[in-house]
C-alpha cells in the first residue's frame, strides 16, 4: 500500500482545492481521485509523473513517504509560498457535522469522497491531525447558564480506537454509533465507555468498544453567543455591593 492518496489529499488541503479542481488539473475524473485518496485504487504511471513534476516532488517520496505540511513546503514548484515558513499561519478545511447532515455522516463516516462534500471550517490549526466540526444540537453539555448550547461548534481531533481508553475521565469527545452521535464527558468502568453530560437530569450512556465507530476529542469550541465568564459573576456582585450600600445610606 503506497502514503500516494494520503499525500495528494494533504496537497490539496494546503493548496485549497477541491477534488474536482485538482482533477481537473491532471485531466482525471472527480471519482478517479477519490478512489486514488480512499485507497481503492492507485494512479497509472503518467499521471504519478506529471502529479509529480507539477509540485516537484520526487516520485518516491510520492509514493513511500506519509508527507507532512513542512515536508510538502520543502520542495519548490506549485507548493511553494511567499512567506517564511516560521511567518505563515495556515488554515486547514475542517469537515462539519451539522444537524442536516448527521443522519448520512453515520452512515458514510468512512468514505473521503463523501467527507470531503460536506460543509466545512478553514481553521489556522495543526495540518497534520485529523479534525471534524461538530454541531451541538442540544442542551446535555449545558449547566445554568454555563457550557455549551445550540449552534455552538465543538472541534474534535481524531481519537485512534487504542487510545480511547487512555483519555482521562471527564475528557470531553463526541462520539458516532450506529445511530448517533453524542457530545458528553467520557468516563471509563472496567471495560466499558461512559458518557455522562454535564446537565443533571440526563443519564448516562454506557458503551462496549465494538459499539463506538469514531471517537473525537473536543480541542476547541466556538459558541454562537458570547459565553458567562467569572469576571461577569464578580461584576454582578460589586454591582449588588454598591446597591445595597446605597440602600443602607437612604435609610
């Protein structure tokens, strides 16, 4: 198995193409490129040599090295940008779940031609992980006036199936099943995957590693309102201070 599908998918996030662009570029079809980035298929030799040459990169780095952003930077030709490295902040394309499209993402989670048609974030975020969006679509991670409501957007960085269970308990993820997809607290008993909300009057949903066909663990999160902090609680206090001394000096 050839790093070829993994490498051209990363060229094409840096440079901001889509697969229909960069086939175009190589007179291939949409679905030849998809089926070169899943895997199902690998290129015939002249379209390797002219993807080669057109981003000067030797063809064996092409096809035996996974190649990072700084690596792909390196070399000259159509990658090359006009900044210093150490100046330039990238933006990668963020695929996001949203409440339209869940139903589907659970059913082809696993296809990179259907990933890459979904609705996505340009972030300035680490190019070399593997992110998704998500959509809060509830109030189970809310308490009070505090954590996250409707329309809020957790970002997730994805969690290999080996390491699910060495994250800490209480680490935040949203995590795809069968049938859904559930943004809570991960915490884990014996052999199993607990995920407990933060709003009390939710329970709690016990899973079997078989059962969880992704994991993402939440990195960021954007809310859609301008969220409480401890400096608005300390300023309603000092404000319920001075009213009451004013109400001590009228007496």
């Amino acid at each position: 198995m050839s790093y070829f599908g993994k490498n051209i998918r990363k060229i094409r996030s840096l440079k901001s193409l889509s697969q229909q662009a960069f086939a175009e570029l190589f007179d291939l079809k949409r679905g030849t490129l998809g089926a070169y980035e899943e895997g199902r298929s690998e290129p015939k030799l002249e379209t390797l040599i002219k993807i080669a040459n057109y981003f000067s990169i030797p063809i064996d780095d092409l096809l035996t090295t996974e190649l990072t952003v700084n690596n792909l930077l390196k070399f000259k030709g159509n990658l090359t940008v006009e900044q210093d490295l150490g100046e330039q902040e990238f933006f990668i394309k963020v695929p996001c779940i949203t409440a339209v499209n869940q139903t589907d993402y659970i059913k082809y989670f696993s296809k990179d031609s259907y990933i890459q048609d979904l609705p996505f974030l340009s972030l300035p975020i680490n190019p070399d992980k593997k992110f998704r969006a998500y959509t809060v679509q509830n109030l189970e991670m809310s308490r009070n006036e505090l954590g996250m409501f409707p329309k809020d957007i957790a970002i997730g960085e994805w969690v290999p199936p080996a390491v699910y269970s060495k994250l800490n308990n209480g680490t935040l993820v949203f995590t795809v099943t069968e049938k859904e997809i559930i943004l809570r607290r991960l915490f884990i008993t014996n052999d199993s995957f607990v995920l407990r909300a933060d709003h009390k009057n939710v329970d709690d949903v016990v899973l079997q590693l078989k059962e969880i066909k992704e994991m993402w663990r939440v990195r960021y999160v954007f809310y859609h309102r301008l969220p409480e902090t401890n400096f608005n609680i300390e300023e309603k206090l000092f404000q319920l201070e001075k009213d009451f001394d004013r109400l001590k000096n009228e007496r």
